[in-house]
C-alpha cells in the first residue's frame, strides 16, 4: 500500500514537472477542462482533472482566445466537506498563488456563490462573488514551508463553491523576502501600472514571473479616484534598467503619470484592512530633464505624518535616469480607505511622477493541527479512495469529513469515523499515534491482521473494529486504556485468551462471533451494572416528563389572574400561532393602564396602528402605552402577532416587551418607556428634537440596532423577520443607546428560507425584490437597514425630491451614484461634527451600498454588517487614541517584527531619512 502511495505520489511529481518543463516554476490549472493547451500569450493551461478528488466540471461561453481558462470551471457541493487542489513545490522557495472564480450563472440559478479559500490550515479570503461576467481574483505571495501546498475551498454560504484556474509560480532569489515570511505570507490587494496605455494589464511574456499589473485606467467603483487636475500620462521606448531581480518588468517602468500641477492624488480601497502591509512604489526618471530642472517629491498620507518625513529624488536615489527607484516599507498599518499624495517640494520644478506600486496585507499563518503530519501519511495509504482525498490540514479550517477536532488553536484529532469504507490490509500505525484520540471506528470494513497496540492513546473511550478480519489475541493494552468506555470487537477471527485487565473493566464490551475464551460472549458484571442503571434512570426522567406534562395541562386549564394563554384567537390565525398558543404574556387590567396613563393624558407618538401614551406604573417604571385603534381583523392580526412574538423575545436591543391588556374592547400593548424617542426624530432635528451630531454616536446606535436584528436573525428559531425596519422604529433610551421597535408585521422564517408574504412595510425602506416577488427574507431587513445607514451618513430621510433633485428622488440611488464615483464628501451630513476619520465613513458607506443591491443573494447577513460597523468603530477609536506610525524602508537597516496581536517592533538603526537615500537601484 505505501509503494502504491509512493507511485501516485511520483506520478503527480512528473506530471507537473512536464507542466512547467518550457516555463520553469510555472503551475497552470485550468478547472474543469478536458484538455491542455497554450492560450494567446504562450501559457501553457493543463486540466486540473488529476490534482482534485471531487467536484463537476462545467462550460461556459468564452469570448477569444485570450479568455479560453475561464470557458471551463469546477464547482463543487456546498456541503460541510473542504475541496483542496495539493500541489507539489520546492520547500523555501516563494511562490505567487493566483485562483481566479468567474461565475458566468453556471448553475441557472442566478444566486451569487459565497464561500472561503484557505492556504493549508491559513484562512485566505472570502470569496464574494457579485458580477455573474467579472472573473474575482485572489493571490497571494508565501514561502513554501513544506514539500506541498494546498489550496482549499470550503464554507459555502449561498451558492456553490467553485474554481475556474489556478496558478503557481515561483519566484528567484530574493524577490518579496521579508524577515518574518515564516509566519506571515503576502496577499495581494493592490498592483498597479500607472501611466499604462488604455485598460489592458500587463504579464507574461512582458513580466517573467507572470504577475498582473493592473492599468490604472480601469474605471470602477473605489479604485483610483479623486485624481487631481494635472494629471499627465507619460510613455518611453527606452531602455529601462530593472535590475537582475526584474522587480518589476521593464514595461511597467516604461510608462508614468505626473503632477503637471504639483501633485498625484488617488484614493484606493484596501480590502481587508486596515492591517499590517507590505507596500512599495516603483520609480523611474524617464522624461529628459534640462540641466536646470529638478524633479523632488513627498510622500502625504492624511494622519500619518511620518510618510512625508523622506523627499524622493528619483534620478539622484536611483542614480541616473531611466532607472529603478522602489523605496517602500516592509511593515507599516495602512487603513481601508487608503488616500494618499504625492506633492512637489518647494524647491522643485517638476511635479512628482509614479511608475507603479504595490500593496500586500500580512496574513499569519495558521501552524495547523498537530496531527497534520500522522493524518497524513494516513491517508497517503489510500490513493484510490476519494475520502483519503480531502487534501489540506485534517482539521483547519475546516476538518475531514471523517474527523473530528479540538477547537484549540493547534487542534488535536479527537475522532475518526471509517465505517463500511472497504478498506483492506492492516490497522495503520498512524492510528497508534494519535494520542488525543477519543473514538476510533473502523467497524464493517476487511481489515486483516492483529489490533496493534493503543497505550500511547490514553484518552481513547470508544474503539469499534466489528465486522472486520481480524485475527490474533487480544493485545493487554487495551485492558491498560484508563477511560475505555466501549470495546465492540464482534464478528472478526480473534482468538486466545481475553485480558484480565479488560474483563475486569467496567465497560460495553461486545466480543461475540470470535474464538476467544474467558468471560467474552456476555456482557461484564461492570457492563451490566451500567446497563441496570441506564433503564432505571430512563425510567425515573420518563415519569419526571410525564409529571411535567400533567402539571402543564392543568395550568393551561386554569390561566392565573396574572397571565392569559392567546390559544383561543391564534387558532384563527394560522399555524405560527398554533405554535406560539402556549407561550404566555403579562396581562394588564385595563384600570393598571387608566391609573398609570392618567386615563390616556399624554400623547407621544402615533402611527398607523394606533396612539402611544406615556404612563408611570405603580411600582415607578415608566412605560410607554401603545392603544390600538384599528379594530379589524388585520389590525387584529397584528395586535396578536406582536404579543406572541415578544412573550418569547428578550434581548439588549430590542424594546422591553412588558405585557398587554384586551378589555373592553380595548387592544393595548404596554413597553418599556425610551426616553429619547426615535432616531429619525435625531437625525432630522426639529423644534424638541437635539439632532445627533457625534459620527461615533451614530455609530454605536448602528451597532445597537444591528444586534437586536441579528438577534431575530439568529438567535431565535425559527428566525424572525423584522419587516419595518426603519429609523422610526429604532428608540433611543436616557443613555442614547437604540432599541430595535415595533412587531406588528413581524413574521417568521419557518422553513428557514423564505416566507410567502402579501408585501408589507414602508416606502423608501421597502425591499424592492419582495416586493417583487412577495417572497419574505431575513434578506428583506438588510435592505431597509441599508437605507438606515446611508441615513446615518447624510442625515435625509428615504424620499424626498427636494434633497435628492427630480432624477433621483430615494436615498439609494442618491447615494449609490456619489460613492460610486469617489465623491463620499457629497452625502456626508453638513451637521456632522468634523472630527470623524473619513475611511470609518467610508467603511459604512460601501457596506450600505451592499445592503441595498438589488438581489437578497448579493447583500451581506447582518452579522456581517455587525462586523463592518464595528470595525468603523474602531477606526474612530483609534483616531481619538493615535498611535505613533511605525515605519521603515525596505532597504532599512532595521528590524521589524509582527506580534500576533499586529502591533509592530521596530529597533531601527538608522534615520529614515538615510535609509531611503540609500541606493535602491536593482
């Protein structure tokens, strides 16, 4: 069996071998395809059919040649299974991963796939997939720490998880070195060729190592904006000199922008940050200056003050023109939104110029699991069995399917499960080895052979080797194991005597269909005692039950003055109710409510379902009373829904549901009273109504409001649909901390997916694909939120042709043309304090324009968006607390190392000052 391994393994050698024999270092996969090929630039794509386990493949309709990879793609189940390619790589040497996913509707489905990708056990990236016909592409840079590397897809969300290519190329010498690549690798956010010609990117044959340099023409959202006026593209023909590492090709550096009117000013998205980053710019002198002409620059980075400390002066640091000049830093904390310039100094005559540049975030990596190398060379024994297959770490991110793991950070292997799977030979040693094993099933398959010795398995508590071929004795070491639960060695061709140590213990033991002697063929003494005290126990918990049971039905037969079940009117109204008859709520008398209202004296707010009227119980709490006017069925409907379903809810961020009242035919709901009224009254301001002015306070009611509908979303089964999320509908208490409101309309997700609903809610809030298709989703709160935050942002309410002119008229479309095209500064509300951090605004404007796409598949859960607020708020903290910029060049002669916790250490030897007026030439 391990020459059989040994074999395939040689196999898959050659076979990539033979891929990169014309292009050394080069892996190029193209998923799905039957074929290998040379596409239109001389690369050379093979199928992935022999490197993957799993998985269909699929076409799709290609437009030229150029594109052939992305004709063809895998998908694989979106079950709870990881799907990895493993490729074979030279250990410490570098390697550019590059996977690419164009989505193309392979499935007919029109639901936009959403899954993870993971290097090993390192978490890679979340895959998003939001443009059926634009291909997402993922790289990263990282030292090869073993003799292969695997790249996994795991964790589909929506859709289904597939691949279109993936590629593998090595890079020489050291080009991306950093002194801590053994527990970080790079992963791409941005490569840019500035000054290229037209939107075409720039690789191989132009660039050896095949990496692709974007054009900064390309035109979408967030990617290069806020250009300043003066901004030039310049080209040459000469000759460039790069250096031998070719970092980066000759091409890139043949064409530029620059200031013509003093500076370069961009603005670009960092995904993922902020975070620790790897970044350089890449110089070159290639316009012939006259004698007297002098080309200086800074860099300007908004807060950050230590960029602008080093003026570049690109033909005296690159020594010469038409020369490589890449000053950059190896570690430096760059934020989400990235705005940066580059400015002339006072004593030079030419604007500044920029050739290209490059922005890595630093990814720790994940160590794995300790038993990663047992399993293995466990399933390294099986090279024909597709569940020896799975490829990557046995437990992270995401386990076998046949094991389970610790949750630990260097988990352990705690379980295997290979029942029935028709597996021949010897119980493998490795097996022996696993010293945190807890069960092991092998039963039902043709091992032969004796039971090897499990002492060093000291936490095993359930072995199952049944129905196997088994021979032999017993081994004593099983009779040595101190937590053995459960020995089930049944149906084999075990012979000679049973340990005296094992049938001493008390254990399930079954050893029947064997030639063994002693007290084998029935249960120990410690067995049945086990069993007697299982049946007597299940006997005592049933008629515990049963008292329950009758101690229920007879409360239920006589309600207390105190409470009321709503069995008899939620029969009328369909099954949910059926199901929510048993719960219970306070009931009021209607004089409680008189006294406490003063007989309905203070009004303080209305809507369509009736009026609130503040009160002040007996007991001092202050409530708010809301008196139902509507008296039809459906107003009815909703009185009895919003009872029903806050009798089960209580969480922070939602209001205190504290009982209700039906007497006289009077339906009245009574809360908890909000002190501060609704955020829509905060927002808009008025004659009684302080408008909220702090960006952070704004925040935080964001955050508050988002756990309350994440809450409904999650935390309760089945899941609850909010349905009139609005700004009038989240409260604000004496501490101006937000309570998600009002129920009436509320309905739950019983089958989990979506509810078939006649279309309820509130115009500008409304979720234009439910109303639609009448079909109700958790996905339906995400789009009313949505508008919410671009609330928060601008500070207008939903429709209004007054702030948003004739052609727009909503908030959405509104927003959606001002962030799209990098002007943020046009939504932002004038009122707002100035002191906020602009990438905060930035963070929850674009996760506002997620929330509102047109189809629920493209927009984000809420705890997804809980995320993104949070991490605005962060954002802000930092800005009130700031920490000193840690920065140095890449040609430092300091040192710098990242801590698990991303703070950075720096012992720097030198002044930055001399460490960038160092030679960079290469």
């Amino acid at each position: 069996m391990a020459s059989a391994a040994a074999l395939l393994l040689q196999l898959q050698l050659l076979l990539l071998l033979s891929l990169s024999a014309a292009q050394p270092g080069f892996i190029s996969l193209d998923c799905g395809g039957a074929d290998d090929y040379t596409d239109g630039i001389g690369i050379q794509w093979t199928s992935d059919a022999k490197l993957v386990f799993g998985g269909q493949a699929t076409n799709l309709p290609v437009q030229n040649q150029l594109q052939k990879q992305y004709s063809t793609l895998r998908y694989f189940p979106a079950d709870t299974s990881k799907y990895c390619y493993t490729m074979n790589v030279r250990t410490r040497t570098r390697y550019l991963v590059r996977a690419s996913f164009l989505y193309g509707n392979f499935d007919n489905s029109n639901v936009y796939p959403k899954f993870d990708l993971s290097l090993g056990a390192t978490p890679w990236s979340t895959v998003i997939i939001d443009d059926a016909d634009t291909p997402v592409v993922e790289e990263a840079i990282i030292l090869a720490a073993a003799p292969t590397l695997s790249v996994c897809l795991s964790n589909a969300s929506t859709g289904q998880p597939f691949i279109s290519t993936l590629e593998l190329r090595q890079f020489n010498g050291s080009l991306y070195y950093t002194d801590y690549e053994a527990q970080f690798f790079l992963a791409l956010s941005a490569r840019i060729n500035f000054g290229a010609d037209g939107n075409k990117s720039v690789r191989y044959p132009d660039d050896p190592f095949d990496r692709i340099w974007e054009s900064d023409s390309l035109r979408r959202a967030n990617y290069l904006v806020d250009v300043a006026p003066g901004t030039e593209r310049i080209t040459t023909t000469k000759p460039v000199f790069v250096g031998t590492e070719l970092e980066p090709p000759e091409k890139v550096m043949q064409t530029a922008v620059v200031g013509q009117n003093g500076s370069l000013n961009y603005r670009l998205d960092l995904e993922g940050f902020p975070g620790n980053a790897w970044a350089v710019s890449y110089f070159a002198e290639i316009e012939d200056l006259a004698p007297d002409e002098t080309r200086k620059f800074k860099l300007v980075v908004p807060g950050m003050p230590l960029f602008s400390k080093p003026t570049v002066d690109v033909e005296e640091n690159a020594q010469g023109k038409y020369r490589l000049y890449q000053p950059g830093y190896t570690n430096v904390t760059l934020p989400f939104v990235f705005s940066f310039e580059f400015k002339k100094t006072n004593d030079s005559s030419k604007g500044p110029i920029l050739n290209a540049m490059e922005i890595y975030k630093h990814v720790q990596i994940t160590m794995g699991s300790q038993d990663a190398n047992t399993m293995s060379s466990l399933a390294s024994r099986y090279p024909q069995a597709g569940w020896a297959q799975e490829g990557g770490d046995p437990c992270l991110p995401v386990s076998w399917t046949w094991v389970q793991c610790s949750s630990e950070a260097a988990p352990r292997v705690l379980s295997i499960t290979l029942s029935e799977k028709n597996i021949t030979g010897s119980i493998p040693e490795e097996l022996t080895k696993l010293s945190a094993l807890v069960e092991l099933r092998l039963d039902g398959n043709s091992f032969s052979g004796g039971i090897p010795d499990f002492s060093g398995c000291r936490n095993l508590q359930y072995i199952h080797l049944e129905n196997n071929q088994l021979n032999g004795a017993l081994p004593s070491s099983l009779g040595e194991l101190p937590n053995l639960k459960e020995l089930y060695i049944q149906n084999n061709r075990l012979s000679g005597h049973i340990p005296r140590a094992l049938s001493k213990k008390s254990i399930i033991f079954n050893s029947s269909g064997n030639n063994l002697q002693g007290p084998s063929d029935s249960i120990s003494h410690g067995t049945i005692i086990i069993i007697v005290c299982a049946v007597v126990g299940a006997i005592l918990l049933l008629a515990v039950a049963i008292g329950c049971c009758l101690c229920t039905h007879k409360r239920k037969k006589k309600p207390s003055r105190e409470t009321v079940v709503l069995a008899a009117p939620a029969k009328k109204l369909g099954s949910y109710f059926s199901e929510v008859a048993t719960e219970t709520a306070h009931r009021f008398a209607l004089s409680e409510i008189e006294d406490a209202t003063d007989k309905f004296e203070r009004r303080i707010g209305s809507g369509g379902f009736g009026i609130v009227y503040y009160g002040k119980l007996a007991d001092g709490r202050e409530i708010a009373v809301k008196l139902l006017t509507n008296d039809s069925y459906q107003g009815i409907r909703e009185f009895l829904n919003e009872v029903a379903l806050l009798s089960r809810i209580h969480h922070r961020n939602l209001v205190t549901f504290l009982g209700y009242s039906q007497q006289d035919g009077k339906n009245i709901l009574v809360y908890e009273f909000m002190h501060n009224g609704t955020l829509k009254e905060h927002l808009r301001g008025g004659p009684n109504d302080v408008k909220i002015t702090s960006w952070v306070k704004r925040l935080e009611i964001a955050e508050d409001a988002a756990k309350g509908i994440e809450y409904l979303h999650t935390g309760c089964s089945p899941t609850i649909i909010h349905r009139d999320v609005k700004s009038s509908n989240i409260l604000l208490d004496k501490n101006m901390r937000a309570k998600v409101a009002d129920f009436g309309l509320s309905k739950p997700a019983v089958d989990g997916s979506h509810v078939s609903s006649i279309v309820r809610g509130t115009v500008g809030y409304l979720d234009p694909e439910y109303y639609i298709s009448q079909q109700l989703t958790e996905k339906s709160d995400i789009y009313s939120f949505g508008v919410i935050l671009l609330e928060l942002i601008s500070g207008h309410e939903p429709i209004s042709s007054d702030n948003f002119g004739l052609n727009c008229r909503n908030i959405v479309a509104w927003a959606r043309s001002h962030i799209e095209s990098g002007n943020i500064d046009a939504i932002i509300d004038a009122s707002l304090d100035t002191g906020y951090d602009l990438q905060s605004v930035w963070k929850i404007a674009e996760v506002g324009i997620m929330c509102v796409k047109p189809k629920g598949a493209q927009r984000p859960t809420i705890s997804e968006v809980l995320k993104e607020i949070q991490d605005a708020i962060a954002i802000e903290v930092q800005r009130e607390a700031p920490q000193v910029q840690q920065l140095m060049s890449k040609r430092s002669m300091g040192s710098v190392s990242i801590n698990t916790d991303n703070s950075v250490d720096l012992e720097q030897n030198a002044s930055f000052d001399e460490m960038l007026m160092r030679p960079g030439l290469r």
